[in-house]
C-alpha cells in the first residue's frame, strides 16, 4: 500500500507544483514585482513549491524516508487564515476546504472544493475580513503519513521519520 500511495503523492505533488510554478512566472511576467515585500512572498512561494517538487520526486522514487518531505509539504497545506495582517492558504491537488467567515456585518461557515494549485500568502494588505479554515485532504493526507512514519518496524522501533 506505502508504495502505491508514494507513487500517487509524488505524481500530486510533482504536477501541482509544477503547474503553481509556472502560474507564477505567468503572473510574475504580466505584473512584475513592484516592492519588497512582493519579492519576499515570490520567493517564499517558489520555495514552496520548489520543496513540493522535491518531496514528489522522492515520495514518486519511494525512497526509504519519502514519508518526511512528503509530510512537511501537506502538513503546510492543512491551514487556511486569511486577514488584513497576514494569508496563508496553500493547494496542490486535490482541496476541500472547510473554514469559518466573519466580516463587519457577516459570520458564516463555508466550504470549496478545489482541483489544481493555488495559493493565497499576503503580508499586510489582505482582505478586510477573516476566515479560518482547514483543508480536509491535505490534513489526511498528512496524518496517515504521519503514522506511516510512526509505525513501529518489527524490530519495535519506530521507522525513521
């Protein structure tokens, strides 16, 4: 099961992040990078997905800890905050978010499926209005690598993680 599961995560990752990376060189080529703060989320992202790129390719080969890359990369995809101070929101593949609202007049609960890449890192200048969310795949995604990492060999140890 491990190895089909790796081969399934890895090709996720790989073909999300490398669909992200080029959305950004699209964006980044129509409008540019107009302060330093905009250079800093660029990078970051780039990183992101740079690492996304990483994790599948060992999750894809099935390297013996592909679990820990792999972990890390949907663990960072799990939560959803988006205020005026500070967004994060990251996907890559498949998404089901689920996420509380609240704006001046409104509170509510929401939910989106999404298939693709995207995401949403802001520093200062975010909307004026929060939500908190948690996408429902990736936190899956990450516990059930999560345990495969903690899942004791025979000899009654846990596998390295």
């Amino acid at each position: 099961m491990h190895y089909w599961f790796g081969i399934a995560l890895g090709g996720v990752a790989i073909a999300g992040s490398v669909v992200a990376l080029v959305l950004l060189v699209l964006a980044v080529s129509n409008a540019g990078v107009t302060s330093i703060a905009g250079a800093v989320v660029l990078l970051l992202s780039v990183g992101m997905y740079a690492f996304g790129i990483l994790s599948g390719v060992e999750a894809f080969r099935c390297a013996p800890t592909w679990h820990r890359p792999a972990r890390v990369f949907w663990f960072a995809q799990v939560p959803m905050l988006l205020s005026p101070f500070a967004s994060w929101a990251l996907y890559c593949g498949p998404a089901i978010w689920i996420y509380v609202h609240q704006s001046s007049s409104r509170f509510g609960l929401g939910a989106t499926v999404s298939f693709g890449a995207g995401q949403e890192l802001l520093l200062f200048g975010g909307p004026q209005y929060l939500v908190v969310g948690v996408n429902i795949v990736a936190l899956v995604v990450a516990v059930v690598l999560h345990r495969i990492a903690n899942k004791p060999n025979p000899g009654g140890s846990p596998s390295a993680s």
